[in-house]
C-alpha cells in the first residue's frame, strides 16, 4: 500500500478507537447517574477499547498493519516488525486521528446542556492521571509502573500474535481482548492510556491538570512497548 493509504488509515483507526473507547467513557459509562443499570460502567468501557482494536484491525490491519497507538508502533520498531523512516509519519498520523475524534466527541456530549467538562476530577472527558487526578488515588510511582507493565505485556500479545506461525485471522481477537483486560487492570490507576494518542486525543479538551501530567503517558506506554517488543524479539526468535 502507499505510504498515504497506510497513513489515512491510521489516522481513521486511531479515530475509531477514541472515538469508540473515549466514547464510551464520556456518553455511556455513568449514564443516568450512580446505580442506573443503563450506565455501561468499567467492564462497558474496557469492552469497548478492545471492541475498537477489534474491528479497527480487521477494518485497516490489511492496510496499515493497524497500529493506532504510538507506542505500538515504537515498540514493534523495536522489536524489528517495523520501519524506523515509517515511525514519525505514523505517530503524527495517529496523534492527528486521536484529536480528530476528541473534536468530534466533544460537540457531541455539548449536544446536552448539563454536560461540563470538571478539570479538576479524575477522568475528566475520560482523560489520564494520578494522584489527585487518578481515579483510585494512586500515585505516580503506581501510575508509571503501571502503564509501562500494561504496555509491555500488550507488545508481547500483538508480537505473538501476529507471529508468521500463530493461527492466521485470529490476531486482532487476541489483541482486542488483551485491550480489554487491560483496561480491566488499570482504569482505577490511572484510567488507563497504553496509549500516547488517546491520551493526548482527550487531555487537550480536559484542562490543565490533565495536560500537566500528560508526559506520564508518553513516557511510560514508549518505555514498556522498548521493553515489550525488545524481549518478544528474543523470545520469538529461532537462536
């Protein structure tokens, strides 16, 4: 595919996936109030994360390898899956996706009078943090080992599946739910990045506490995707 397909598709899967995860989130996770069975909840927002990598790499996998996240992208560049002259395109590609659909998702929830975006909150317009700004309260060292264990162990699963021997068709199901699991872990951290893009797609709308501690999701997936894809290479290997 040409370099402008794989970008376009990166920049509309990453769309899906804040889109469809960020979504969730903001629209549906508490709709109607505390207690109210209609509200999807955690386990409603960790299903729709791996729902979107689901369908997004079926949809663009073909394409653009599906990566929709910068440090998927770092990490299998690491782990030798991936071009280095290709990384920056599709880092600004994915950043550019994500921001699109945190426009797009915001003149949605204004569409209801009540709705306000409390920077001061912890998962503000579904945004990332900790301390203060972690939906359980926990710290930043928490918060930091946290994602970079989560983004590890989420390379190793794309890594093996994707593997030339793994069972063909069957890897975006493993890499959908693998999400899904890990947002199972992690929303009370830190409610869950593994995602430079997503986080950035949403902090810019969310305020400055947000932004503030943006850099915790940029350093920590690109850290754990090094180590992630740096060890699948030598556990894939022949030698």
């Amino acid at each position: 595919m040409s370099m402008s397909k794989r970008l376009a598709a990166e920049f509309l899967g990453t769309f899906w996936l804040v889109l469809g995860g960020c979504g969730s989130a903001v629209l549906a996770a508490n709709f109607g109030g505390d207690g109210n069975p209609l509200g999807i909840g955690f386990v409603g927002v960790a299903l729709a994360f791996g729902l979107t990598v689901l369908t997004g790499a079926y949809a663009f996998g073909h394409i653009s390898g599906a990566h929709f996240n910068p440090a998927v992208s770092i990490g299998l560049w690491a782990g030798g899956r991936f071009s280095g002259k290709d990384l920056l395109p599709y880092i600004v590609a994915q950043v550019l996706g994500g921001l699109f659909a945190g426009f797009i998702l915001l003149q949605i929830a204004q569409g209801n009078a009540n709705f306000l975006i409390d920077g001061s909150q912890p998962g503000a317009f579904a945004s990332n943090g900790y301390g203060a700004l972690s939906p359980g309260g926990y710290t930043v060292a928490a918060a930091f080992l946290c994602e970079v264990v989560l983004t590890a162990v989420f390379l190793i699963v794309i890594m093996g599946a994707t593997h030339g021997r793994a069972p063909a068709g069957f890897a975006p199901i493993a890499i959908g739910l693998a999400l899904t699991l890990i947002h199972l872990i992690s929303i009370p951290v830190t409610n869950t990045s593994v995602n430079p893009a997503r986080s950035t797609a949403v902090a810019v709308f969310a305020g400055a506490g947000a932004i503030s501690q943006l850099w915790l999701f940029w350093v920590a997936p690109i850290l754990g995707a090094l180590i992630g894809g740096v060890a699948y290479k030598w556990l894939g290997s022949d030698k």
